[in-house]
C-alpha cells in the first residue's frame, strides 16, 4: 500500500484534536465521562501503517429468523440507561468469523486508518473512505487474485475533503458528502485520482452526527443526502434529521423524508426503484429501546423523531407535547419495515446486483453492518445481517445473522471488529470494512447453490402464512 508516512502521522493529531472536539460537543449531549473517554481510547488512530492479519477461519451456522415487534416492547426506562462503551481487542492469532454453510471471508485490504465507507467507480476500482483523516483511497484491480490489494491516494484535504463519507459516481461526475458539503468532480473512467477542490454544490449544518450518506435514484436524475442529528433527543430545524432531496447539479433540495434522528446507509431497491435507509434510533430510554430500523422511504415520510418512535403511539417521555401541529405531525409517524435490536446502530446498506456469485435467495434482500452498541448492559451488534425480500422487492418482515464472530465478550463489550461501509462488488463478492483495524474484508460464496437456497428459505411460520 503506498502511504505517504509524515503525512499519516500529522494527520493523527488532526484527528486526534477533533476527538477531543467530539467529546466537547458530546459533553453537552448529556454523555458522561464514561462513556466518552470508552469512546475516545477505542478510536485513538493507530500508528503503524499495516500489520500481518492472519488467515480468517470460519466456522458455518444456521441462520435463524430474528423478529423485533412492537408489541414486545417495553415501556421507557423498563432498565437503567447503561453505559458501555466497546473495549477494543486485538487482532487475534486465529481469526475466527462465522457465515452460512458455502461462504468464506478473506482480507482483501489493509493497512487503513479507521476506514468508514467504500464505493465502487465505474471503472470497477474500489474507494475506501477514511473520514477522519480526509481521505479517498483507490483499489485500482480488485479483482486481482493476489491479496491483500495495494492502494493509491484519490482524494485528500487538498481537494476539499472534510470528513468525507457518502460518494457515487453519476453521469461522468464523482460526488462526495462530506460533513459540511456536497462535492461534486469530474471523472473519467481510469483516473487515479480526483483534479482541484471539487465544486460545493450544497452546504450542511456540521456537528454532532458527521455521516453524510449519499445515494442517486434509478434513473439517475437526483441524489439522496442523508444528514443526521446534532443530539439524541431534542428539536431540530431541517435538515437535521431528514433526507434530503436534490438535482444533481445541487439545485432544488428539499426534505423527502424526516424524523430520523440519523439515516446512515442509503440504497435504491434494485427491482422497485424504492429508496431504503438504515436508522440509529435514540439512547437513554433502557436495554430495548428504541430499536434501529430499516425502512423503505416515500415522499413525505415522517419516522416520528424525536418526538414518538416506530409509532404514533409510542412517545418519548423527555419531550413536551403540547402542541397542535406536534400533534398532527405525530399521527403521521410511520412504522419502519424491520426493527433491529435497539443499539445496534445500523450502518451500512447494499442490495447485490444481478451479476452476483452469490446463491439466489441472496440476491433478494438488503445487506446491513451492525456497528456495535454502547447503550445496552449486554451488547449487541458488532455484525453483518441479511434481511430477505420478496422477489416482488419487499422484505419478509425479519433479519438472520450473515457474519458474527468480532464481539468476543458482550458483557464487557469486547470486540477486535466495527463493521461500518459495505459494498457489494459488480463482479461477485460483498466487501466490508472495519474501523478498529483498518480492514477490508471479502466475502465469497464457493458452496453449491442448493445449499444456500435451503438455508435462506428458511422462513418463520408466521411469514411464511403471510
């Protein structure tokens, strides 16, 4: 991997400044030391540029539907709020992650620091994003058979960088979210890296949740911007909380949908055209509340944030609710698709193209990272879910485990991985990243296609009747 050292180094103090910035901001949040400094030791860049990862081993399971309904749900502050920031462990010396009979994971690149999402241009070369260090790296072949791949720098600060996140690539121009603007650049297909500062097509409100995901619609004439909160409970003004709607050239934004305290990963539905987004929902009300969601997104849409959640039934206590056109606004709180196990914090969101090595009941449905809870007394997440669609492009109604192994202790919480960006490759394979050890991983399916078949029908009864 070519890295430029001085320039790696400098750029951890950088970082290491706007953590201390973070944990101000945070403060006022209502966060305690505990968990901000949990979060901050957890996240400290590393020095060394690359390190030795053994081979991953892997050992196969049966997934098992997984079902979070409102009904079960307990009522606000049911447990304490707890406190537990994740504890980062080592690589271990004989990795071991768990997949679905037919799958492997191999390391497909390393050596990053703290990378938070991937993007593939259209050249088929892959982009792996390190927000905190206001870099793009390029993969240029990766579909070479000898790994890890190496990488070049695409973009740094010098284009404009700042906190990157979300990037498509969209009729000859290469955008990128970053905290607090839309980027847009000239492409060409083979170029190594991006040329000047970009043009800000759009500026957004910074602190609190930097992620700015990024997805065009399907036919290609307008993008999607998800921008999330600055705090966890609280009022807003627009565009925090909200997916925004605009042309490509910038012109035109709108709020397409709102009350969702933070939309991460965004993705178009590849047989609807349906825009899906994956949500972190609000801390501080116990265990099981409230729970991370995925949710197929119109027009209009209001997810109830932060005044109700999942319902208009549901109300967050720490809210007054006093007023009228609250009150209409909350009747129209929408319920989310699927619900995950609350704290799981959801970030990343694929659906696999058509051209997928995968088996087929894979092909319908919506990949998802689970980066890890702080906010349960056992952890949850740390983790890679599937949720199975219909061949008509809706989802059944509940999520399976695809890739386990990374929380070690869930009482602690220890884990030696924090899936973030994921990435399903045009010619085969589902790439993700870890942020704790500058990873990239690849998984590949090698088993027989009745194989995968029988385990992924494996409906629940009640869905299936449905």
């Amino acid at each position: 991997m070519k890295k430029d050292y001085p320039t790696l180094l400098a750029s951890r103090f950088v970082r290491i400044s706007r953590l201390i910035s973070f944990a101000t901001r945070a403060s006022s949040m209502g966060l305690s030391k505990t968990f901000l400094w949990g979060f901050f030791l957890g996240n400290l860049p590393l020095l060394q540029a690359s390190q030795d990862v053994p081979e991953i081993q892997v050992n196969h399971f049966e997934p098992k539907p997984l079902v979070i309904r409102i009904g079960d749900l307990p009522p606000p502050f049911a447990t304490p709020s707890a406190e537990k920031p994740f504890q980062k462990a080592p690589l271990p010396s004989k990795p071991t992650l768990n997949l679905p009979p037919g799958f492997t994971v191999t390391v497909f690149a390393k050596g990053f620091q703290s990378p938070r999402w991937l993007a593939q241009a259209p050249d088929g070369s892959v982009l792996v994003v390190e927000s905190y260090g206001n870099r793009i790296w390029r993969i240029p072949d990766p579909q070479r058979s000898s790994l890890p791949a190496s990488s070049e720098l695409f973009a740094t600060e010098a284009n404009g960088l700042r906190i990157p996140f979300g990037v498509v690539f969209v009729r000859g121009w290469c955008y990128v979210a970053c905290e607090d603007r839309l980027l847009r650049f000239p492409y060409r297909p083979g170029q190594s890296t991006l040329s000047g500062e970009g043009q800000i097509l759009a500026w957004f409100p910074g602190g609190g949740h930097s992620t700015r995901s990024l997805a065009a619609s399907k036919d290609g004439k307008s993008l999607f911007v998800g921008i999330g909160s600055w705090g966890n409970v609280g009022i807003e003004p627009a565009p925090r909380a909200c997916i925004l709607r605009m042309n490509l050239d910038g012109k035109h934004p709108k709020v397409f949908a709102s009350g969702m305290r933070n939309p991460v990963g965004l993705a178009i539905e590849p047989k609807t055209g349906d825009l899906y987004a994956v949500v972190n929902e609000r801390d501080g009300l116990g265990d099981d509340l409230v729970p991370d969601y995925l949710a197929r997104v119109h027009e209009g849409d209001f997810y109830g944030w932060p005044y109700a959640y999942l319902s208009p039934s549901l109300l967050d206590p720490r809210i007054r609710l006093d007023n009228p056109k609250i009150l209409r606004l909350i009747a129209r709180t929408r319920t989310p698709e699927i619900l995950f196990h609350a704290h799981s914090a959801p970030l990343g969101l694929v659906f696999l193209p058509k051209e997928t090595t995968f088996p087929s009941p894979y092909r319908h449905g919506a990949f998802v990272t689970l980066h890890g809870s702080w906010n349960r007394s056992v952890a949850t997440g740390y983790k890679i879910v599937f949720v199975p669609f219909s061949s008509d492009g809706r989802p059944y109604g509940f999520y399976q485990d695809f890739l386990t192994g990374f929380l070690l202790d869930p009482s602690i919480p220890l884990t030696w991985g924090r899936p973030v960006g994921l990435l399903a490759l045009l010619k085969g394979g589902l790439l993700f990243c870890d942020e704790l050890h500058g990873i990239v991983y690849k998984v590949d399916y090698v088993g027989p296609e009745e194989t995968g078949q029988k385990i992924a029908l494996d409906l629940p009864e009640k869905v299936r009747k449905e």
